[in-house]
C-alpha cells in the first residue's frame, strides 16, 4: 500500500515502514503523528483519489528525530565595489517513520 501525503507544501509518496524527513513538526522523540492531508491512495492495484474518496483516509507515523538538514551557502559579490556578503542557512527538519496507512 503506498499514500501521497501533504505536508509543510510539499507532497511526499510513502509506504509503511519508510523513513522520510519532512519540513519541521512538533513534537519529541517517539511522540506518534498524523497526516490528514492524503491525497492518493494505491492499494492492490486500485488508485484511490479524490476528496469524498479519501474524506476518512490518514497516515500516521512517529516521530523519529528531530534535527536540521545540511548547509546550504548563500554568497553575494559584486566585482569592483569590494562587496562580498557570505551566509549560510540549515533548514529544520523532522524524520519521521511511517507506520499505517488507514483508508
């Protein structure tokens, strides 16, 4: 069974079992979550999609750990002006194992 799930404006394809790392979630080490946003469902070969069809549908997962992806440089120059600007940037993230997929 796979699900595509909603989640800080991304969208993420996912099956029991799988660890992903999402846009930052509260909530601490083992602490469960729900996603409420699905919006496919495959199940057997059958494609299950839309909102009436999916009004019930949830994943839910835990929690796995909470941390900060990796450095992103973000470096401003412009010749001759003596300008130079260097910064950088961790995005927090959160990596959660999915558990169920309930339709």
């Amino acid at each position: 069974m796979e699900a595509v799930i909603a989640s800080g404006g991304k969208q993420y394809c996912v099956t029991p079992g799988q660890v992903i790392a999402i846009e930052k979630l509260a909530g601490v080490k083992g602490a469960p979550v729900e996603f409420r946003s699905v919006l496919l469902v495959k199940r057997d070969g059958e494609v299950i999609a839309g909102a009436r069809a999916l009004a019930g549908a949830r994943v839910s997962g835990e929690v796995v750990a909470q941390g900060r992806g990796r450095k992103v440089s973000i470096v401003k120059f412009k010749r001759r002006k003596n300008y130079r600007r260097h910064r950088g940037h961790r995005q927090a993230a959160t990596t959660v194992r999915i558990t169920r997929i309930e339709v």
